[in-house]
C-alpha cells in the first residue's frame, strides 16, 4: 500500500513559480511510477508530467514542457513539481498518483493518489 500526500499549493500571479511536493509512504514506493495530474473545474483530469520509478525516464504534456520540471529522491520518499513561468491556465487542483504503470500519461493505470493541492494563478 502506498499513502500519497500532496502539497505547496496556494494563489499565486502569473508568472510566477510554485513548488509542489508529494510525501509518500509504504513498503513498494520505491517500486512505482510517480505521476502528476490536475483537474481543472468543468474539465477532465488531465496529465502532466510523470517520471519512471528509477528516475530514470520524465514525460511532459506539451502545454507545460519547458516550464515545469518533475523529480523525486526516493530516499526522501518525495516526488516534486517545480512550476515555473505560471500562466492562469494552470489553475487546477493537482494531484500525484503512483503505480506501476505501462502509458505514464494515463490517469487509470495509477492505483494509488493523493487528495490534491490547489494551485491558483491570478491574472
């Protein structure tokens, strides 16, 4: 079992930067796949970024690649989002969710998610 707690959310301008940190627990975490998701409101779950359990491979979406960097130091037991160059379409609740996974983009191949952290951008 794995326990994913997500945060570094809040309100913050365009343009800006934020940081946002998943605090994982459990036996196997060293053996998933770590992804970020969002969820804006009215819209689908989308992906983000994700990155492979040994570090080894990172995946973007196209609308964030350049501006957001994902990571993880599973010695830490944290996985991270660094989002910099914020723009108000990045307003969402994101989500980190961890599985052993085949297509990383794929929000129902994760088995396991946290409760989500807000991240507003102001125009």
């Amino acid at each position: 079992q794995v326990q994913l707690v997500e945060s570094g959310g809040g309100l913050v301008q365009a343009g800006g930067s934020l940081r946002l940190s998943c605090a994982a627990s459990g036996r196997t975490y060293r053996n998933y796949d770590m992804g970020w998701f969002r969820r804006a409101p009215g819209k689908e779950r989308e992906f983000v970024a994700a990155i492979r359990w040994n570090g080894g491979s990172v995946y973007y979406a196209e609308t964030v690649k350049g501006r957001f960097t994902i990571s993880r130091d599973n010695a830490k037991n944290t996985v991270w989002l660094q989002m910099n160059s914020l723009k108000a379409e990045d307003t969402a609740v994101y989500y980190c969710a961890a599985g052993s996974v085949v297509g990383m983009t794929r929000p129902l191949e994760y088995a396991y998610w946290g409760q989500g952290t807000q991240v507003t951008v102001s125009s």
